[in-house]
C-alpha cells in the first residue's frame, strides 16, 4: 500500500493521486476510507457507480468490509437497501450543489470553475 492512501480525514487523498498500477485492494481501501471519513458538509447522498449499476441513494452506513446504501426508492424487485463490497465501488456521483471546501478538507487540490 502507498503513502498516497488515506490515514485520517484531515489526509484523505483523491483517487487520482493512486500510483499507475494499484491493484483493486488499494481502491477498495480509499473508498472505504472516503465513505468512513465522509467530508463535512456534503450529503450523504449521491449515485453511487459500481461495476455493475449506478445507484441513486439517499443514505449509507459503513463497516470496514462492506458499503450499506439505501436507495432514494425501490428498484424493480422492491429492494431499498443494497450492501456493496468496496472493490466494486468504480465511481461516485455527487448530485448536490456543493462548494470546494469539502472536498478541500478531503485531500483534494486544484481549484474548479465558479458558478
């Protein structure tokens, strides 16, 4: 595992600073760690993008193994809740208007076009 990985919120790294060849287990370990160290001021919602489907969701609970995210209404088998392993986890959508500072205080850097 790199230094580049996530050891507190105050140093979560975005996904883009994982060296060229970090194997699945090192993006299942900073999605597990985003997802527990979930950035202050943005929502516990979003579309959370797997290797399967995107799923819509207005909440989650975590532990260190698996992601537990309910979706905002039930898919076409009337389930609610999904639990997700974290090495399938391939994106997350942020559907919420938010500024930088989040994100800021998540590690990221750079800066985004205002509004």
């Amino acid at each position: 595992m790199t230094t580049a990985l996530v050891d507190s919120v105050d140093s979560l790294a975005p996904l883009a600073s994982l060296p060229p060849g970090a194997s699945g287990h090192d993006l299942a370990d900073v999605w597990r760690k985003f997802f527990q160290h979930w950035p202050k001021g943005l929502s516990h919602a979003g579309v959370l993008v797997t290797e399967q489907e995107q799923i819509p969701f207005a909440g989650f609970m975590h532990t260190d193994a698996m992601l537990l995210i309910e979706r905002r209404t039930p898919d076409t088998q009337g389930a609610r809740k999904v639990l997700v392993p974290y090495g399938t986890i391939v994106a997350l959508k942020i559907v919420d208007v938010v500024t930088d500072k989040p994100f800021r205080e998540a590690g990221f850097q750079g800066t985004l076009p205002g509004r």
